[in-house]
C-alpha cells in the first residue's frame, strides 16, 4: 500500500523543441538518478549508438531504454514515460498516455500551445488525468504570461492556476515569485541552478528594482483577484492546470516544480474493468500492455511488451493468466528500463511499468492477471490516424504470407487496417511515417513480403458512431471503408471536406477515434 502511495508515472505531453528532454533530463538530475546533463538524449549525441536494437531504433535514435525512466526524490518513486515525438509519433505515443496516472505539458513560451501538444492533450483530457503545465524557455524574449494562461484557457477548455509568477524576462528576467510561499526565486543570467536564493517578496535584499517590485504587486493583484481559486479536486480531474513558468535549460523552476509535483501528481488509482473498478492494493496482480516494441534484428525476432503494472505485486516467475485466450504462463524474462542499463525486475508495483519478452503472445490492449477470476481492463481506445495507404503485395504469389502478417501485426498493433467495400482493398492507415516503416521492415524481415504503398491523399478518419451511410454520401474524397472489427469509418481527404459532409449530413454521428470521446 505505501509502495502504492509513493509512486507517480507521468509522461510529458509537448510540441518537438519545447524543452522535453531538457526538463526530463534536469528532473532526472534532482533525483540522482543521471550525474551529468547530455544522459537522456540519444539523437543528437549519439550515446546510443552501442544500442542492439533495431535498425530504425538506431538510425532514428529512439531506443527502447529510454522508453522508461526512474527517480526517486523525497521518498517517491517516480516513473517518467517517454512520448517520441518528431518523425517518431506513432499510436505508441498515444498509447502511453494510457498507461500514465498524471501528465505534464510543457509549452514553449515564445510559441504558446503547438499542434503535437493539442493532440496529446485530448488522449489526457479523455482519461481526465491531472495535468502540471510547465510554460518553459522564460530566459526568452517569450509572450505575456497573463496571454499564455488565456490562450491555455480558450484552447484546451482548462482552468489555469499559476502556482508562480514571472518577475520580467528574457535578458530582464529577475526571478520568480512563488504563490504558495510568497518568496522570490532570484535568476541570474548563465547560473545554473547550484547557488539560487530564495528570498521573502518584502526583503529589501532582493534583486528587484523599483519597477519590478511595482509590476509584481500589480500583477500579483490582477491573478489574486481576477483568476482561479485553486482547487486541488478540479487539478486532480484535468479540469484545472497548476501553471508553472521557468526555464528547464537554466534548471531554473525545475526543483520546485517537482516539490509541487509530488504533492499534486495522482499516484496510481484504480482503474476500470469488466469486474468494476480493480484497486491498485487489490492483492491480485494484474497489468495491461499497452505498447510492442518490436527487435529489428532478424536474429533476434523478440519483441518486448510494456505492461503497466495496476494492481498487486509483480514477482519474476508469477504466474498469470493472459484473459484475451485464458492461457496461463509464467512470467520469467521481464525487465526494466533505465538510460542503457537493462536490469531484470524482481519486484514491480502499481505505476510500474515493466517489458516482457514477447514471442508473438501479446497483443496491445492485452490484460494480465493473477489468481483464477480473470477480468480485463478497458479497451484501448483506437486513435485517429492520419496518413493512409494502399497496400499490395508486389509479388502476388506471396498472398498468404502477405495476409498471414497483415493479421498478425495489425492485431498487435503496429498497424490499422482497413478494407474497402467492393473490391475489398488494404487501406493502412497510421498516426505516423515511422509506422509505415515499421510495418514494412516487418512484412519483409518477418513474413518474407514485400510490400507496395500507394499512398492516399486523405488525412482524417471518423468512424461512424450514428445514423445510416447510404452510397450517395460517400465518394473518392470522402471514402467510406471498414476497420479490422468491422466498424463503419468515412476517410476524409481535409479538414474542409470533412466540414461539408456534416453540414450535409448532420443525422450522421461521426467520431475522432474508437474509444475517444
Ligand atoms: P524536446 O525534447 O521537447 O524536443 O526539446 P529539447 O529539450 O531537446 O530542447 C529543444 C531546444 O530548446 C534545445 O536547443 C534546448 O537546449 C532548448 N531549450 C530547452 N529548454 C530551454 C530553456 O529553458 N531556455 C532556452 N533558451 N532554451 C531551451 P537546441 O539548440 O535545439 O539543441 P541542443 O543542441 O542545445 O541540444
């Protein structure tokens, strides 16, 4: 129970270039878990580059260890999720949102809320999760606070609570004012972060001038009385978003950010399934996958399945029973990720999430379970892909081998498929290149296929939740196919297209994604 207690697992939601790694990085530095800055990013510095794992792991610079952090600070134990995002946005970035109990957004200051971060925001706010924002890149020339806090407010429906307050920025950036404590947190411009002073807002030996002090109070003024009153219930439900602004490169608002964060962060709750809600002291272990890594290494055909563990307590060699097939097995290799080390996992808990080898037994959505009353957790939700293809098998001698892998990888998940009425084509359909690479390298590497895209200028997919698609609705620029449960969707070639369809059509109830809202 305290084990449970004291655990957070959070991913970080954010636009590429918003200081994701950076923040990552000084977090990880705070809890001791990396002794010098450089650790965490494989991309630019190329520390992976010993890495085994697949081809694309390798030349993207993703890896699968740094799929899962660690670190502890004041006794709590914390698990950081990456979310790849740039060329590596996939399902799976989606997908771990799912297995997080809080997320962080960071936005950019000079840039405000940017595409990726809206995306990622909707799988948070559809789990009503709580969310810590982290305005960063105060060391900038970045725009107003009190616009950044509106625009956080109009975009994502959200209130806003500033636990801190900038005093001036970029080259006149003083400090920032804590709201809790009433202190001012004194920058200089190229400290570090190791001889910071905290000083009372009324202390004269405070490095503000006149001017500073006369902007702060009236700021100060304007946020008490025109803004939010905090309300931790509405934070703990994504209704309401602490904001915290500093600068991740200047470890500057980092620390207290992470006091804060252990205070509000959610530690693992309990989570729905088809036996009611499953608690996470619950002494039955159970877990579900929620992301398959696949070995690019045709000598090595493992993958390896992240289980976020939810309830009871993971020993190496328990055994489970897997309630999709009611097969029993026993869970010897598991391991758990940290930077380049691969340890092996004794003993995981609720909010843990550790990998398991996987021979071809798992599939995404998967539930684990001890004892004899299997259940499962809810599906996983199926998220709004963007990029469409055809696809064929060039040689068409290879069609059972072609439709052996299209089976197998799209019920794990690599994938989604969809087939058109009539002539029955393969439309894949993606969130991002990377899973077009990833099915491709598979289909040749794995089933000894290769495969042909023919890619479709389409970039929305709405399945059909109400009303009746008749055939005078449905054209080449808005294509009407079926997902692999069969599921009507309608392919729409833009956002304008999708537009005329519902004006045209309004008894027709369409929805961004199966399981979203
Ligand atoms: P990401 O993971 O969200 O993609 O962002 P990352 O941390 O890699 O940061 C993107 C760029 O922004 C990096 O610069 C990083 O140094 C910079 N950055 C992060 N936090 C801050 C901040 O608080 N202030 C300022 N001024 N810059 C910040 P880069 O030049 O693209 O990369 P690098 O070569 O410095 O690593």
């Amino acid at each position: 129970m305290e084990k449970t207690a004291n655990r957070r697992t959070f991913a970080i939601i954010s636009h590429p270039d918003a200081g994701k790694t950076t923040l990552t990085e000084k977090l990880l530095l705070l809890g001791g878990s990396i002794r010098s800055a450089g650790t965490v990013k494989g991309k630019k510095s190329g520390k992976f580059a010993t890495s085994d794992w697949m081809e694309i792991e390798k030349q993207r610079g993703i890896s699968v260890t740094s799929s899962v952090m660690q670190l502890n600070y004041n006794g709590v134990h914390i698990n950081i999720l990456d979310t790849p995002g740039h060329e590596d946005f996939s399902e799976d970035t989606y997908r771990t949102l799912t297995a997080v109990d809080t997320a962080v957004m960071v936005i950019d200051s000079v840039k405000g809320i940017e595409a990726q971060t809206l995306k990622l925001f909707k799988v948070c706010r559809m789990r009503g999760i709580p969310i810590l924002t982290f305005i960063n890149k105060l060391d900038r020339e970045g725009r107003e606070p009190l616009d950044l806090l509106t625009e956080i407010e109009e975009t994502l429906e959200m209130e806003t609570y500033p636990m801190n307050w900038p005093v001036g920025m970029g080259k006149t950036l003083r400090g920032v004012y804590s709201r809790a404590d009433e202190t001012i947190e004194s920058f200089q411009e190229g400290d570090e972060g190791d001889e910071r002073q905290t000083f009372q807002i009324d202390d004269p030996e405070a490095p503000l001038t006149d001017a500073d002090r006369e902007a702060l109070d009236e700021d100060i003024m304007l946020i008490d009385e025109a803004g939010n009153d905090f309300d931790r219930e509405k934070v703990q439900k994504g209704k309401m978003t602490p904001v915290f602004f500093g600068s991740a490169l200047a470890n500057f608002g980092v620390q207290s950010f992470l006091d804060h964060f252990v205070d509000l962060a959610l530690s693992p709750q309990p989570r729905r399934s088809t036996s009611g809600e499953i608690s996470p002291d619950d002494d039955r272990f159970s877990g579900f996958i929620f992301k398959i890594q696949a070995n690019m290494n045709p000598a090595h055909r493992d993958r390896i399945a992240f289980l976020r563990v939810c309830s009871g307590t993971f020993e190496r060699g328990i055994d489970i029973e897997l309630s999709r097939t009611g097969k029993r097995m026993k869970l010897n290799q598991s391991q758990q990720f940290f930077a380049s080390d691969r340890d092996t996992v004794e003993k995981a808990y609720p909010g843990d999430i550790i990998g398991l080898y996987d021979t071809g037994t798992f599939q995404v959505g998967d539930t684990l379970v001890t004892g004899n009353d299997s259940f499962h957790y809810e599906e996983m939700p199926q998220f709004p892909p963007e990029q469409f293809a055809k696809v064929t098998a060039k040689h068409a001698l290879k069609h059972k081998q072609f439709h052996k892998g299209m089976d197998q990888l799209v019920q794990e998940g690599t994938i989604q498929l969809y087939r058109t009425p009539y002539f029955d084509d393969y439309i894949v359909g993606a969130v991002g290149e990377l899973q077009f690479q990833v099915f491709e390298y598979r289909m040749k590497n794995e089933y000894k296929v290769d495969i042909e895209f023919q890619p479709y200028s389409h970039e929305i997919a709405r399945w059909v939740t109400g009303g009746t698609i008749t055939d005078k609705m449905t054209d080449q620029r808005r294509m009407l196919v079926h997902d692999h449960k069969d599921r009507p969707v309608i392919l729409f070639e833009n956002e304008f297209v999708l537009t005329m369809f519902q004006q045209k059509f309004p008894e027709i109830e369409l929805s961004s994604g199966w399981g979203m809202l």
